[in-house]
C-alpha cells in the first residue's frame, strides 16, 4: 500500500532525490533503476531542479508534487492519495491530473482518491462515492452520478455551475397532473405523478436545472417560452454564463454562445420544459431525471424517468 498524506509527510532531512529515492531503497531495488525511476517521476511532476533541495525549502505545490511522487514512484496493490493536487494552481493542476490518470492506467492496482473538486472525480474515477458529513450518498458512475445524481446535495455537488433549483408543486386539473413553480408549468403523465405521491404525498418538490441543460434566448421562440430577467452575464471566452431572475421562484443558470448578444436588465426566455428537468422530493431524494436523448428522439415517460 502507498499513501499521499494530505500534510505530505515528508522526511525533512532528507532531499527531494532521497525523499523519493527512500521507497526504492528499502526494496533493495538496485542504484541505476532508482535514478532510472526518480529521473521520469521528476520530469513528470516538473520538479527535476529540485531534487537537490530539502522540504523546508519548497512550497506548498512543490511539496504536494514530492509526496505524490514518493508515493506513485513504487509498485503498489493499492494507491491512497489524499487530494494529492489541491496546492497546485489551476493549469498544473489540469496537468497532473492527466498525469495521475496517465500512471494509474498503466498499473494494475486499485486507486482511491479523496477530493472536493468535482472535476477531478468526473476525470480520473471508474466509481465515485460522494459523501457528506461522513454518509455516503451515492456510489456509481460518474456518468450516473453526473446524469442521475442520488439526491439534491449530490445534483448541486457536481457541475460547473451547480444545478440551479426551484420550488415547486403537483397539482391536478380537470384530471390531469401538472408541475406548477412560479415560472413553469408541465404536464406530467399519471406513472410520474403517483411516483411524486409516493415520495412526496404533500406534492411538495424541487425543480432542478442545469445550465449546459437550458437554452436561453434574446427573444421568444417556440422552444423559449419562459420569460426571465437577466441578473449576471460571465464572460469565459468559449462560453458564457448567464444568471437569469426567475418570477417569485428564485435564480437559475444557463450556459450561452459568447456570441449571443444579451445584457444584464434584459427580458430572456428559458427553454425550461419538461424534458430538461430532474426532480427532487421534499426531503431532497430523487425523484425522476431527464432523459438522455440519443439520435435525436427523447423516450417515453414524458420525458422523464
């Protein structure tokens, strides 16, 4: 077994070279194949001009690098590395974790790793376990978890941004079954109805969006027909984020072309139908996920399941 500490735990009086080269050594593992081995973990972690120096001498992210690169540098049944970039800045961080993935694939062990950024358990997992405050709640794909999330703390967990939500209720008219916020209303088929009764029999629930999800547009189309006021426009270059004003029910956020021409004040409309939705119980369990579309045709269910 082999562990990156989250504090490092690194030999103080020891150098880089020796840091990483110590593992090596209590295997006996001969001299040209230790610096064979310490030469490539250097260049990979970017640290081959510090193998010279001692810990007290580094920064925290060239700390981080060494403790990983102790720990990756052996054969192991099993890795344990607790958020083992979470010094690095942003574009080396996006680095290494192709470089972890990179080396873990090419060892037939088992991995775990612990992180609060999503992007790192959506890129390098097989399986994800969310937690929160100790209890897990959910273990699965990260596809599953991303498209199907457990519960409403798992849904507003993952995304960039985090799902927006909405209150909302179940009602019935001249017997059919509606989902009813302050800015949406949906029919719903009797199969989902009697699933929201079950979970919540006050027909109490939460809407939930996400913005790569929801379409926007400057003026009103036969998809965009909830009207909304636009709040905050962020500019990313490739894309941007627009945070929209809903009527009485709350903020929700929608990714948008750079090129669309829209401005902080402005009327918007929200494609915000029944088909891009998921569903949350009062209690925050899910309740019903859109339906991922392939060649173009929703499935049944009314666009939910």
């Amino acid at each position: 077994m082999s562990m990156v500490f989250e504090n490092y735990a690194l030999y103080s009086h020891m150098t880089v070279y020796e840091n990483m080269a110590f593992p090596l050594l209590a295997r006996k593992l001969s001299k040209p194949e230790i610096e064979k081995r310490i030469a490539r973990m250097a260049e990979i972690l970017q640290i081959g001009d510090l193998l010279d120096r001692r810990p007290g001498f580094l920064s925290g992210g060239q700390r981080q690098r060494v403790a990983l690169g102790r720990a990756m540098i052996r054969e192991a049944d099993v890795y344990l590395l607790d958020e083992p970039i979470s010094h690095l800045d942003a574009k080396l961080r996006h680095l290494m974790r192709g470089e972890i993935k990179a080396m873990c694939s090419e060892r037939s062990a088992t991995v775990i790793y612990v992180t609060h950024d999503y992007k790192e358990a959506m890129g390098l997992s097989d399986r994800i376990v969310v937690l929160n405050k100790g209890k897990a709640m959910q273990l699965d794909t990260p596809d599953n978890v991303y498209h199907k999330p457990a519960n409403e703390f798992v849904a507003g967990f993952l995304g960039d941004p985090s799902m927006s939500f909405l209150d909302a209720e179940l009602i019935n008219e001249k017997g059919d079954h509606f989902i009813q916020s302050g800015i949406v209303k949906s029919k719903v088929n009797r199969e989902l109805a009697e699933k929201i009764g079950l979970i919540s029999p006050n027909g109490k629930m939460r809407i939930g969006t996400r913005a790569s999800e929801l379409s926007i547009s400057p003026v009103r189309t036969d998809e965009c027909t909830t009207p909304v006021e636009v709040y905050v426009v962020e500019t990313f270059g490739y894309r941007n984020v627009v945070t929209c004003k809903c009527k009485d029910s709350g903020l929700v956020q929608s990714v948008a072309s750079p090129d669309l021409k829209i401005k902080v004040g402005d009327t918007a409309w929200l494609n915000l139908s029944v088909q891009k939705i998921h569903l949350f119980g009062s209690a925050g369990e899910a309740i019903s996920h859109p339906v991922l579309f392939k060649n173009g045709h929703p499935g049944g269910n009314n666009g939910l399941h």
